[in-house]
C-alpha cells in the first residue's frame, strides 16, 4: 500500500484525534536478498498483503493488551 493511500483512508474513517493501532514494514525490514530479487515485485508484493489472514496478528496484539491489562491489576 502506497503511504498516500494510508493518509487517505485515515482521514476518511478516522477522527484526527482518535487513537488506532497501526503496524507496517517497509522494505528495509526485510531480507535483502528476498525482496531485492529480481522475480519479485515490491510494488505488487505489498498490494498482496492486503490478501494475508491477519487474523494471527491481531489475536498477538489482543493477547499482549489483555497481558498488560492484567500486570496492571
């Protein structure tokens, strides 16, 4: 996803001052070696991640909030 398309859903589905959890890699972040070979498509990678079971992710997050919820306690 472009960082243009990112600002733009914010701002049509957020308040300015409402708080979200965002999470994001970029290139850099990953091996060299996989995302620099020629056969793959970065541009066209990221759109794919839209296609991803993020499902795993988000329990990690609700799992680490409900972890810190109780340390409070």
């Amino acid at each position: 996803m472009k960082v243009k398309e990112i600002i733009e859903h914010l701002k049509n589905n957020y308040d300015e001052d409402d708080s979200v959890v965002i999470a994001w890699w970029d290139k850099e972040s990953f091996n060299p070696d996989l995302v620099n070979n020629p056969s793959l498509n970065w541009e066209s990678a990221c759109y794919r991640m839209d296609d991803i079971d993020w499902h795993d992710t988000h329990d990690k997050i609700t799992d680490a909030l409900q972890t810190w919820l109780e340390v409070e306690q």
